[in-house]
C-alpha cells in the first residue's frame, strides 16, 4: 500500500457510478478509507449496485461530510445534470483537496467549471479533448465502461434465435429519452416503415427522463415515445422486453440511438450500430461533451440515419466494429494513488 488515504467519491448518475465505484472497490480492497455517496435522486441511488453507496440529499450534508472526515483526495462524477457533484467540486477547490474526475463519456469535462487535478479518460481522442480545455490536469487513460461485459444471458440469446427462427425479422434497440427522442424517434418509426426487410422495435426509454414530463405537455416523454410507436404497434412491430438494455443490445441484432453507451456497446459487440442524427441531438451533445460529432462519426464507418429511409439499406451486413478498451479500474485506482506521491514528494 502506498500510504493510507483518505477519500470521499460522489456520483449521480449510474455512468458515473460505473467508472468510480470500480474504482473505490479497488481502493479499499487497497487499505484506503473511502466513502462513496450517490445524489439521492439520482439515478445511480435507484439502481442496485455491486458496490453499495451511501446517499446524500443536500449541500448541507456534502459539506459537514467533508469538514469531519477531512479527505486527502475527492472524486467526484460527471453526470448530467450535475447537482452535489458540482458542489463537491467547489468544496474540493476552495479547501484544496486534490479532485479526480473520471469520464464515462468522451468530453463529459465540460460538464464541470472546475478543472480537476487529474482526469482519467477513455482513449486518446478523449484525452486530446481534455488536454485541450484543462493543459494543467494530468490525463490518465483507463478504457470505456459502456463494455465490461460483452455477452448477454444464455436466456435471452436463447429467446432471440427463437424468435428469429420463428419471424425470420430482425430486432432493433431503441435506449434513448427525453428530447433528443423528437423528431429521431419519428424518424427511425418512418424508416422502419419504408423497409423491405421485417425489423422489430424494442424500445428501451431511458429511466432518467421516462418519466419527465415533456415542454409544454402534460405528458411525460415515457407516454410520448408509446403514442409515437403506435404506427408501429398497430402492425406488431414493438417487442416490449423486460431483459435489461446491456444485454439486450448484444442480443437483437442492432441498436438505434443517438450518442450514448448503449450505442457504443452495440458497436463494440460488432452488432448493427445506427447513429440518429438531427439538430436537436446535435445541440444536445454539444452542451454535454463539447462535440460536433460523436465518437462514432468520429471513427467514420457506422451508419447515420437523419432522415427517414430504409434501414435495410443501411444496416446490411456486414457491420463495422469498434475497437475499444474496456474500463481498467486498476488503473484509475494507480493514478488516485499517485497523486499522494507527489504530494509526499
């Protein structure tokens, strides 16, 4: 052990919680003391995990935390929206506690106004982002935690050739919430509509907005999405499926989505991975990662669907793979432990 540490870590959302609490489980496995906390309305807090969180209502509550245990370093997530996670932050900075921020997502810096002492990040590009807007943070990179695991059930594999076999259609995950859904999701309707070839849609409406109501509605976006796959619902084109969305993804055979890790393990798994484009999403990810394109556009390759047309045009066979490494919690925890070197240096 490299001296004994003292560490307070914050998440709200569960990609946050899938890169630090890894992390803090490595940590303590390590000798070090670590308190890990999730933003009690956040997701992360209403998700069972491997590694249990204590939970945190308040600034109030954040700060007390702090001021008692007197932490030699603090990690905190970056999630969206950020609420204690900011503030944690700012507590860090204006007591000069040494602050760790590690990305689940490519350019997730930009979510803090803080610059972290040090940011462990996914690849090279990602790291190229973060030199960029922090040249004083040192870049740690430890892989992508949207593909730790890279094989779904025996069940639902089993389930999904069975109903191939039966259909002879092909199956389409659709994870994505809120308002990057309008217009995409009208769009990837129409499209499945216009093909030749029989697809399924399994939709997957991400929990953190299912059940936000909509601007100007009274309806929240989990019964937006339902009123929009009615088209498809009318001609038994809607497989609901209560398997989770990681596994799911590795089992039907593509995945339609604008930007987020689920998009990416489809890729990763060599499944069908369609990019939905419009200027709503665009605007989206530029206000949460700083990016003009995604990490897939970026690599070039995957197909991009920004207006309707067939999708048996697009995802034929054979699909492109993302060559990515996968998250190494070792490795985030090494460079956690070397800021106390340099500090005893």
């Amino acid at each position: 052990m490299k001296g004994h540490l003292k560490v307070v870590a914050l998440v709200r959302d569960i990609g946050a919680g899938n890169v630090i609490a890894p992390v803090a489980d490595v940590l303590r496995q390590r000798g070090h003391s670590v308190r890990l906390f999730a933003e009690a309305d956040g997701q992360a807090a209403k998700r069972p995990q491997p590694v249990p969180f204590e939970t945190l209502t308040a600034k109030d509550e954040l700060e007390q935390i702090v001021a008692v245990e007197r932490p030699d370093i603090v990690i905190a997530g970056l999630s969206s929206p950020r609420h204690l996670e900011e503030d944690l932050d700012r507590i860090a900075v204006a007591r000069n506690i040494p602050l760790v921020h590690i990305e689940d997502y490519w350019g997730a810096h930009v979510r803090s106004p803080f610059a972290a002492d040090v940011v462990i990040t996914i690849d090279a590009a990602a790291a190229e982002l973060v030199r960029a807007a922090r040249p004083n943070s040192r870049i740690v990179l430890a892989g992508f935690s949207g593909i730790t695991k890279m094989a779904p059930s025996q069940s639902i594999a089993d389930k999904f050739a069975a109903l191939r076999q039966r259909t002879g259609l092909k199956y389409i995950v659709y994870p994505d919430g809120g308002e990057e859904c309008d217009p995409a999701l009208r769009i990837l309707v129409e499209s499945i509509q216009r093909s030749r070839i029989g697809f399924v849609l399994i939709p997957k409406i991400h929990p953190k907005f299912k059940d936000v109501l909509t601007p100007n509605s009274h309806e929240t976006w989990g019964q937006w999405c339902r009123r929009e796959l009615a088209p498809l619902r009318n001609r038994g084109m809607v497989l609901e499926c209560e398997e989770p969305v990681d596994e799911l993804v590795l089992a039907a055979d593509a995945t339609a989505s604008c930007y987020s890790t689920t998009l990416l393990r489809a890729a990763a798994a060599g499944k069908g991975a369609l990019t939905l484009s419009t200027p709503v999403i665009k605007r989206l990810l530029l206000r949460e990662t700083g990016l003009s394109r995604t990490p897939l556009m970026m690599r070039g390759g995957f197909p991009i669907l920004e207006r309707a047309m067939r999708l048996d045009v697009l995802l034929a066979p054979p699909h492109p793979r993302l060559e990515i490494e996968p998250f190494d919690p070792i490795r985030a925890a090494d460079a956690v432990e070397g800021i106390a070197e340099k500090l005893a240096a």
